[in-house]
C-alpha cells in the first residue's frame, strides 16, 4: 500500500476529464488499495482518483464514524435524481480549510461497477448522496468552489496560492 499526493485546487490537473475504466485487473484493486488509504489517512470522507492525478472514473467514500464501510464506485452514473434540492456545507481535500455551502438534488440513485466489474445500483441520500455527487463532480473535472460566486472562487484561489508557495 502507498499514500498518494492529493492535488490541490487550483492545479489545472483537476480539471482533466476522467476515462472510463474498462480492464479489472491487479493495477486495479492496488489502485482502489492505495486511495482509501490516502483518503482514511488524510481524513476525508471521500476521495476522486482526478485527486490523486489519475484520471480513471473510480471514487472511494466512507461516511461512516466507525471507518470501516468502504465504498467504490468504478464507471458511476447517476440514473435518477429526486426534484426536491439541499443544501450542505461542503469542504474538499483539494481545498483545504474551506467550506461552504453547495445545492444539490437530495436523493440520488447511482449505478456504478465495483472492482470486479459487477454492475450495481445504490439509492442515496443526505450526506452519501452529497458525497456521491461532489465526488463524481472530480470525475468530470469540477471543483465544488466552482458553484460558488466568481468572487469566492478569487478568494479561494489567491489563499491556496499563498498557502501552497512558501
Ligand atoms: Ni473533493
């Protein structure tokens, strides 16, 4: 196992868009291996492999307090999404320190392939809805400071940068 670098907001490398995973083999489940540990270790409660500067459709989350329900999703797509919106207050490994709020759909179903490449559905809601989204967000390029003003987002930028160059 090995903890990877976690790429930080604004790295153009977060915006590369996310292939489709298509062989489920042993570079595979290390891969799977080596991002939850990156994200237990961090901590976060989910982690985009786009993160991590690899740039495959594969999400690890784990909202549990005990740790210790992983979930993967390999090739996700959200398949349905309930009308009715929330808001949380979200925050980011690529944007450390800062939170805000972001609205989504609040229920969400997902179909989504695990490390075998078995196809499954998962209905969520609340925080793992939230989870689901954001993350998959990385997938497609985007930050969640992306759905906030244009005047957050300057704000966001010119901290990291100062944070990130001494
Ligand atoms: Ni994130």
């Amino acid at each position: 196992m090995a903890l990877l670098e976690i790429l930080c907001y604004p790295d153009p490398r977060l915006h590369k868009i996310a292939r489709s995973i298509e062989v489920f083999d042993d570079r595979l489940k290390e891969l799977v291996e080596n991002l939850s540990q990156t994200m237990y270790e961090a901590p976060g409660v989910g982690l985009a492999a786009t993160q991590v500067d690899v740039h495959e459709q594969l999400i690890v989350i784990d909202t549990s307090d005990t740790r210790d329900e992983l979930l993967v999703l390999i090739n996700p797509k959200i398949i349905w999404q309930s009308e009715e919106k929330k808001s949380w207050r979200e925050g980011c490994l690529s944007v450390p320190d800062y939170f805000d709020e972001v609205t989504r759909p609040d229920k969400i179903v997902v179909k989504a392939q695990n490390v075998q490449g078995e196809f499954f559905e998962l209905e969520a809601e609340g925080l793992m809805s939230v989870c689901i989204q954001h993350e998959m967000d990385h997938l497609i390029g985007k930050v969640f400071v992306e759905y906030l003003s244009a005047l957050k987002k300057a704000r966001i930028k010119s901290k990291m940068k100062k944070r990130f160059s001494s």
